[in-house]
C-alpha cells in the first residue's frame, strides 16, 4: 500500500529546516509565513549551498508551514506561544492537600480594573491572594495601589489568622452562624468567631511562593519563620508548581472584576476607549467589596476541583469541604498580638549614636534612646547594631528592639510635614531637592520639600506634567496609609463593654462614605 505523509513529498531536509525555524519563533516577535520561508532559504543555503537542496512551490511551502505548526501559535499571539512552550512535557500532576492549611499557595497580579487615588487619579491596583489547596478558599486578599511591598504580604499572613469580622451593612445571611461552617464547635475554641463572617481560619503549615522580589525578601521571611510557616519556592518559569493561585486570578476577573466600572479587559486587545474616565471606586471602597464578594460569592460557590468522595459528581463549595476536613483534623487558632505586628515589619540594622538613629538620610531620636546610645546591642550576630523595625507607608516613627522592650521612635522633623508619608513619597522629595540645586542628604531641606509636596496635592489639580507626577505619588500614600491597618487593632480581643444594639436588636450601622466619581462636580469644586 502507499504510504502517506503530512508533509507530503517534500525533501526531508527542508522538513528540518522548517522544524529548526518553527522552534526558534518561540520567543522573537510575530512574524509572517513569507518571513519564515525567508529563513528556512537562507538556513538551507548556509547548510548545504545555494540551489542544492529543491525548495517547493509557494502553496505547497504555506501548506507545509501550517501542517507543522498546527497548535503552536506560531503566527498567532506570542505570549500563547511562549505559555504553551513552557509546559511540561509530563502528565499533569494535580496538587493535592488532606487538610486545611497543609499547603498555601501565595502570588500577587495587577488587577484588571482602574481605581482612583484621593486626588482622583486613575491607577490599576495589585491583588496580592493566598489560597488554601485543599479547600480552594481564599484565606486573605490584600488590595495596594500600583506596587506591592514585603510588608504587605507579610501582613497577608497575619491577616489569614484573623476571622473576617461582620461588617455595618453586611446582610446577616453571610454570619459564619448562619453558614454551613461548624460555628458553635469553632466558637467554644476560638472566641473571635462570636460575630465572624461566613469565611474559614486558615492556619498555614507551609506557603508556596514564586521568585517575586516581595516574597523572598528577609521581611517576608522572617514574618513566615516568626509564625512558623515553611516556605517553598516554585522553580524559575515554572507557574504549574502553583497552579491552583494561578487559576484563582482568571476566576476573580470573569466573577467580579468584570463586573465593575472602569474593567480594563485582560490586554489592550480587550480594553475598552477612555477607560480609565469610568474609574468610579477607591482602593479602600474596592477593598471592602472584595472582602464582601468573597464570602457572598466565592465560599459558597460550588468548585469543579472539589469533589465527594462517595458522590464524585456532586462538587463542593469551599466551605463546605472545609467543614468536612475540619472535623477530621481539628482547628488550632493562633492569635498574635502587638508585638507580633511589630516582627513582621520590614528591619534596618543600624548603631544608636549620640544624635539618635539615621535610616535614608532621616534622623530619629528620644529620651528613652539614652541609656542605649553608643551602646553595643549584646547581638555578636549583629556585630553589636540594633534591631531597627518600620513601616513603609508611616515613616514618621520607628520601632527599637531593647531588652527592655519597644521603643517608639519619632522622627525629629515631624513637626515639619503635615502628613503622613511613605518611602516613596520621601524619595520624590529627595528627587525635587536635587532638582532645585538642594543637598538631598540634608533632611531638614528635604523635608520642606516633601511638606510642600503634600500641601501642593491637596489644594487641587496639577497643571505640569511633574506636578502630576508628584501628587500621584503623594495619593498613593494616602491610599495606603488607609488601607494599611496594623493587624494588632484586628487581632486585639473584643472590648467588655460593646456597644449597645438598637432596637431592631442588631448594632448600629455606620454610614460607609461610598459614591461615584462625577468629574463635573469636582471640576466646580476646583473654580
């Protein structure tokens, strides 16, 4: 009988050399066929000289090409291209977790929507999640504006040990006592689940993260070693290792983003004209939204991944799997206090001297520093610095480790700004001095800058490109400064004396200041 071939009667060297070419298109830019024959012509003459190899007609060679590239989208969208090239040549293997906790799996990605700083410009968020695998919940999603820090993840963590609290508003259906979830069992445990939302405690036993810069940095590190969580690493270009948070985005944007104004699409292919003129939530408005959105929509949900074992076709929701593994391995709450914030913190190793602490050109000083000063910490390990502990979005204030205790800090030029500030608000501060002919390592110059930075920013909008820049930054401390609450205000226990309720027998809701942008009115507002 004949034999036939998908590559019909062509010569088997100019199969190679388009095979050779189809390979190397994996990572270079898009492309044509007619480029591609291009380079197969010019292979075959260097290899074995020129008109020695027959090349085929123009149909037949397009005709070749697609047969061999069928499924590689050679000629199609190169991320696809590269997405499909970096999967392994193995069976998929699923990961699996017997118990809650057993392994968490932590990433952080531009949320696909715009939102609006105080001075009201738009600017796209990063959602930075942890999700538990074998309950497929979602312990804690943090919101920043545009860059995620080291101590925003490691608050993550502390964020996972805190029940999610009811909320003025909240319809009581999403109680964890109206839940699916063992609350009275939970609750003689742990009294925090008394007014819990329907959201499970997670307590991780080890987190899977990627080579992100926020994730193996020492603050991240030392936060996961001080609440005694092992840390694995995916390898380099490798997102199957933790697949399950990698599918978990693509959910959140086709269950919630997408229903939001000012969605901005997964690419500028999808993105829609003059989105960002839509943008009508906040960071702290979206924040809540999200939190709310993930115990109305994503707890209950039922999930493909998780199945009965007696009944294979019913799927589960998340909360339901985890009320199920929770009776069979129990739930041992870890509560933190203070002090334990004060360790996730980013730490500076640094000399007490005569004049106090010096960290970036700032200097921080008080009388407790006294007894400490040109002292040697006892830390050989240290070679005798202190342990210095800040927060990157308040650098108003440090945190001294004495063997005394903690020691705040001011900084000693607060009384010259007029707000808080971050890191990189101090940056651009330091950035305009030298811009002006100032020194940038005198803080007392610096600081009459960074004090006009934050004064320019609130009296309205910008008219110069740099001024825009710079109250783009100064609105992004602001959000943060919102945003960023120290989990010791959370995991503190509830007061004696609550409030009383009202006479519907629920407690008094607070208003929440939620609106819609409206440019015209902020523009009459600006005359």
């Amino acid at each position: 009988m004949r034999e036939w071939q998908a590559t019909g009667r062509v010569d088997v060297r100019v199969v190679k050399a388009v095979q050779a070419a189809l390979d190397a298109e994996t990572n270079a830019s898009t492309g044509t066929r007619s480029r591609l024959i291009w380079k197969v012509s010019k292979a075959l003459e260097a290899e074995h000289g020129p008109g020695v190899v027959p090349l085929p007609g123009k149909t037949t060679f397009y005709r070749l090409i697609d047969t061999l590239s069928t499924g590689r989208h050679t000629f199609g969208s190169a991320a696809t291209r590269r997405q499909l090239d970096n999967r392994p040549e193995g069976p998929f293997t699923p990961t699996l977790a017997d118990r809650p906790g057993e392994q968490v799996q932590v990433d952080s990605t531009p949320l696909d929507v715009m939102v609006l700083l105080d001075s009201g410009v738009p600017v796209r968020a990063d959602l930075t999640i942890a999700v538990d695998v074998a309950t497929r919940t979602i312990c804690a999603a943090v919101l920043r504006p545009e860059g995620t820090k080291a101590v925003d993840a490691s608050l993550l963590l502390a964020k996972m040990l805190v029940p999610e609290s009811m909320r003025p508003g909240w319809s009581q259906s999403l109680a964890m006592s109206r839940s699916l979830l063992p609350h009275a069992s939970l609750m003689d445990i742990d009294a925090r689940m008394e007014a819990a939302a329907a959201k499970p405690v997670i307590v991780p036993d080890g987190v899977v993260i990627d080579g992100g810069k926020v994730f193996v940095s020492d603050t991240f590190m030392r936060a996961c070693n001080r609440l005694g969580i092992s840390v694995q690493r995916a390898r380099p270009n490798t997102p199957t290792d933790k697949a399950v948070v990698e599918a978990t985005f693509p959910s959140i944007n086709s269950q919630f983003t997408q229903y939001l104004a000012a969605h901005t699409g997964s690419n500028t292919d999808r993105r829609g004209h003059r989105v960002e003129d839509r943008a009508a939530w906040t960071v702290p408005e979206l924040q809540a939204l999200l939190d709310e959105w993930l115990i109305a929509g994503w707890q209950h949900r039922p999930h493909d991944a998780l199945r009965d074992p007696f009944f294979p076709r019913r799927m589960m929701s998340p909360n339901e799997k985890y009320s199920a593994l929770v009776a069979a391995c129990g739930y041992l709450p870890l509560v933190l206090g203070s002090e334990d914030y004060l360790e996730l913190l980013p730490v500076k190793r640094r000399a007490i001297n005569a004049y106090g602490i010096r960290i970036d050109y700032r200097t921080y000083d008080c009388r407790e520093l006294w007894p400490h000063r040109r002292q040697h910490s006892g830390n050989t390990r240290m070679k005798g610095l202190w342990e210095v502990h800040y927060d990157p979005y308040e650098l108003s204030q440090v945190f001294v480790r004495t063997p005394d205790g903690w020691i705040t800090v001011p900084w000693t030029h607060q009384a010259m700004v007029t707000g808080p500030f971050a890191d990189f608000t101090w940056n651009l501060a330091r950035q305009e001095s030298a811009a002006r002919g100032l020194d940038d390592r005198n803080e007392t110059e610096v600081a009459r800058v960074l004090d006009e930075l934050l004064t320019r920013a609130g009296q309205g909008p910008a008219r110069t490109r740099a001024e825009r820049r710079s109250n783009r930054i100064v609105a992004r401390t602001k959000v943060a400064a919102a945003t960023h609450q120290p989990p010791s205000r959370q995991l503190t226990e509830q007061p004696d004396d609550p409030e009383p309720a009202d006479d519907a027998g629920e407690s008094p809701a607070t208003v929440v200041p939620f609106g819609i942008f409206d440019a015209h009115a902020e523009a009459e507002k600006w005359i």
